[in-house]
C-alpha cells in the first residue's frame, strides 16, 4: 500500500465482500468510504456470495488482471430437490422433483466434475452478449445464445449431506460458475439442485481470512479517517496486499535510475545477465516495485506496465 495524498492511494485492499450487494455495489461503497476515483475489483461474486473479493486502489487497478485470471476457491451449500430460474436461491423455483440417488451415484456424479470440463455459464450472469449482460436478457425473458467454456476444477470435496443439503469445498480455474456446478450436478442426480449459500475462501495464494469488511472500513473511517489518516492506513494495512505479491513466479531485474527514466519514457535497455524471453518485474535501487517489463530473445527489457508515482 501506498498513499501520497488523501484521494490517491495506491494498493490492493482485501475485501470481505457481504451478501445481498453486487460486487459492483461492493466496489463503489468502497470507492466512497476511501474518497478515491479509481479503482476496480477483481473478479465478479454473485449477489448472493460472500468472501474475498480484491478492490484494487490507484495505480493497482493497471494489475488487476493478474488476479482476475488466478484461480479461486468456495465453499459452497446447496439445496437439492429445487431447480431455480437462477441457480440460487434468489430465482423463482421452476421445478420440483423427489431426490432418490444413493451415496454412490452421488459421488460418481461428483466425479464428472473433476478436471478440465466444458461449462455453460448461468444467463443470469454478468457475461455480455453483444456489448449487454446476459442478466438483462433473462431479465426482459429474452433468449440468447450462451457459449460454453472450459474451465479446471482442480478439486471438488463432499464435506456435507443430509437429506436436501449438500456442502461442497470447489477449487477451481478463474471462470468457473459455481451455480453452473450445482444447477449441472442436480440435472445428473435427477432432482435439480440450487445454491443457497456461496463463500470465496481464497483467490490465488489470499485467504479470507485476512479481508476486511464493509463495516469495519466504515467504522475505522469514522474514528480515524478526517482526524489522523495515516492512523486510518495503519488500522488496515493488515488487509493490503503488495501488488509486488501478484507475480510470485516472475524474476525480478534491478534498475539503476537512469535505466528507469528510459523505461518510462517506453525506451528498452539491454540486461546484462541473459534471462529467457519472459515478464519480469521491474525493481528500482530502492527495492520498491515498479511494473512489469518484457524481455525480448536478444535480452532487451521493454515496458509494459508501469505505476507513475515513483521517481
């Protein structure tokens, strides 16, 4: 995290985003609460979902695809017996059917849900057909084709049934529809299935467990915010990540200040040490990062995406 001004802070807060809201919604209260205009999150949750949800401050939001595209992880509860418009419990049930599968064929049908499958997103999503979100569509009841996508559901894990409910863990590649999951698993188990409950516990190597709430930003504003703002920053730097922490796996090249001012002007400058072709992370003499740079097969570092507030 990194501020020089009250309305110009530059970092990656880790929101708990609260059931009930859009993540738009979500994003604009906290746009508000830090009195700041630019900003973006990473990744849609449903309205009904809860967890973890990156909002990305300043110049953090020229890096937010990086964690868009990381791969996340849910719990998720469902009712099985009830198929709904939407696939959760927000829609209007549609059909109704005795649920009469045993243990067996529940987890065989779980089993077609492990790897890499082709999946076709809800229409009451955010996804856009011809520049407008599928969601108005559905709203207006108009049909439009939906293109399916494969995605990687790493693991699927039984943690709970009983009866109508079933709990499930799902880790799985960024993309993924968790009600398409459940409304999917339902068709295969005869008896329709919809999401009553939905949490993102962690996107790429970030738990929830370290988010912070709408609430408690709302109520550390108002104690510290106008008064003493770097007492504000230091009550949540807890819940910033470093934008530096989205590229573990990149290797890090070390600028002097000339070589940096070239950079920034969009010249490229040869490295020293040979690297393969790859995206790097850009470091200055101070260790503080900059951006990511390309390098090219003859070891010429170009950008590609700085931040603007270092010198």
């Amino acid at each position: 995290m990194f501020f020089t001004q009250v309305r110009n802070i530059h970092g990656i807060i880790l929101l708990d985003k609260p059931t009930g809201i859009s993540s738009n919604k979500a994003l604009q209260i906290t746009k508000k609460i830090f009195e700041i205009k630019k900003a973006g999150h990473t990744g849609s949750l449903d309205p009904l979902a809860t967890g973890i949800l990156p909002i990305c401050l300043g110049e953090a939001t020229k890096f937010a695809e990086y964690l868009i595209k990381s791969d996340k992880k849910y719990r998720v509860i469902a009712k099985l017996g009830e198929e709904t418009s939407t696939a959760d419990s927000y829609g209007k049930i549609i059909n109704s059917y005795k649920i009469q599968f045993n243990s067996k064929e529940y987890k065989l049908a779980l089993d077609n849900f492990r790897g890499v499958i082709s999946q076709t997103p809800p229409i009451y999503s955010a996804i856009k057909y011809k520049g407008i979100p599928l969601y108005k569509y559905a709203r207006k009841g108009i049909s439009v084709p939906i293109g399916s996508r494969f995605i990687n559901v790493y693991k699927i894990k039984s943690l709970y049934i009983k009866e109508n409910i079933i709990e499930l863990d799902i880790l799985c590649s960024s993309g993924t529809y968790i009600r398409s999951i459940i409304n999917d698993l339902g068709k295969l188990l005869k008896c329709g299935a919809h999401v009553i409950f939905l949490r993102r516990i962690k996107i790429s190597s970030f738990s929830s467990s370290l988010s912070i709430t709408l609430d408690q930003l709302n109520f550390l504003k108002k104690k510290y915010f106008k008064n003493n703002f770097k007492i504000f920053l230091n009550k949540i730097k807890n819940f910033f990540i470093p934008i530096l922490s989205l590229f573990p796996h990149f290797p890090k090249v070390y600028v002097s200040k000339q070589n940096l001012l070239f950079l920034k002007n969009g010249r490229s400058i040869k490295l020293i040490n040979k690297l393969n072709p790859c995206l790097v992370c850009i470091i200055n003499k101070n260790k503080k990062f900059i951006g990511i740079g390309k390098l090219n097969k003859k070891n010429y570092l170009f950008p590609h995406k700085l931040i603007n507030f270092y010198k």
